[in-house]
C-alpha cells in the first residue's frame, strides 16, 4: 500500500513562489516542503488543543515561560 496519496489544489502565486523558492535551498521537492508544513501546523493545533485542556494553574505563568524559551535556545 502507497504511503503518499497526489492531490490537486490551487495556492497563490506569491505561496508558490515561496514554496518552490524553499524545495530549491532545502534541496527537496515541493511535495516534500508542503508535507513538513503540514507536519508543522498539526504540531501547533496539538499543542493548543493541549493548552486549552488545562486549568488556568497549570499555565505557565510569564516568567516560567521566558525561563524554557531561554533553555531552548541554549
């Protein structure tokens, strides 16, 4: 069984310039690209989903959140 499936849609002009402008500096094709942004925007809807499935306690207050990011980018 195929792991990928072709579809058909249509993108803006100034989206497929990016799209296609990205596949040629990541050295990947279009199919590629649109796949990882799609992974992309799940990961996000997840992560609020998640979020929003917590009581307001549980939230991170401002300088927790600013303490991760820090340790993120370390």
């Amino acid at each position: 069984m195929a792991s990928t499936q072709k579809l058909s849609g249509s993108i803006g002009i100034a989206e497929a310039k990016w799209v296609r402008a990205r596949a040629r500096r990541k050295k990947k094709s279009v199919s590629a690209i649109v796949t990882e942004a799609l992974a992309t925007v799940q990961r996000l809807e997840a992560r609020r989903e998640f979020l929003a499935r917590l009581e307001p306690d549980e939230l991170a207050t401002d300088a927790e959140a600013e303490a991760i990011r820090k340790q993120w980018r370390a």
